[in-house]
C-alpha cells in the first residue's frame, strides 16, 4: 500500500515537473542533436504512463494514461502563448509514442515479475 502511494505522488510531481517544463520560455534540453526534445518527449511520457500503470489498478492506471495523453496535447496548444516556445503536432506524437511505449514496457516487465514470482 505504502509503496503504490509514494508511486502515485511521484506520478504527480511527474505531472507538475511536465508542466512546469513545457510552460517555461527557453526549458529545451541543450543538445546538438537534431531534435533531441522529441527524445525527452517521448521518455517523459513514458515516464508518466510507466508510473501510472504501477501505481494504480489497471483500470484506473488507464484513465491516467489518457490524463497524460490529454496534458500533451494540451500543453503543446498552450505553448502558442509561450514567448519562445512553439506548437508541433511531432511533439504531439513524441508525446503519445512514449504513453504507449510506458505502459507497454511497464505491462511486459511487471507481468515478468509476477510469472517469477508464482514459479
């Protein structure tokens, strides 16, 4: 119980940490790689839909999933009114190619464990 509680506060500072950095001018990661924040797009959101299927039952992990799809789309229509910052329907897909990714990573790792476990 402890356990999913701590995973489901660190879900939410998750969410404000995601928040805070798509809505602050000039918060892109420093890289030379050509479009490195599709990277941090996508390992975000699969951070967040990897902390919501583990710290939630499945059917309540799948309303968060949908929460974190709806927060990428969202942000990135906010981002229009962020000075230095811009929309883009491929962060969009970042967003959503690492929900899916999160919760199908989670979903393969956690079953493996519980197969280990019942052996």
């Amino acid at each position: 119980m402890l356990q999913s509680q701590i995973l489901r506060i660190g879900w939410l500072l998750s969410v404000g940490l995601v928040v805070a950095l798509s809505l602050l001018p000039n918060a892109s990661p420093p890289s030379s790689i050509p479009d490195s924040d599709k990277i941090a797009h996508f390992i975000a959101y699969s951070w967040l839909s990897g902390l919501a299927y583990m710290a939630w039952p499945r059917n309540r992990a799948w309303t968060r999933a949908w929460i974190a799809l709806g927060l990428g789309i969202a942000l990135e229509f906010c981002q229009m009114l962020v000075p230095q910052r811009s929309f883009s329907v491929f962060d969009m897909l970042a967003n959503a190619s690492g929900v899916a990714f999160g919760w199908w990573l989670c979903s393969r790792l956690l079953h493996k464990v519980k197969i280990g476990r019942a052996a």
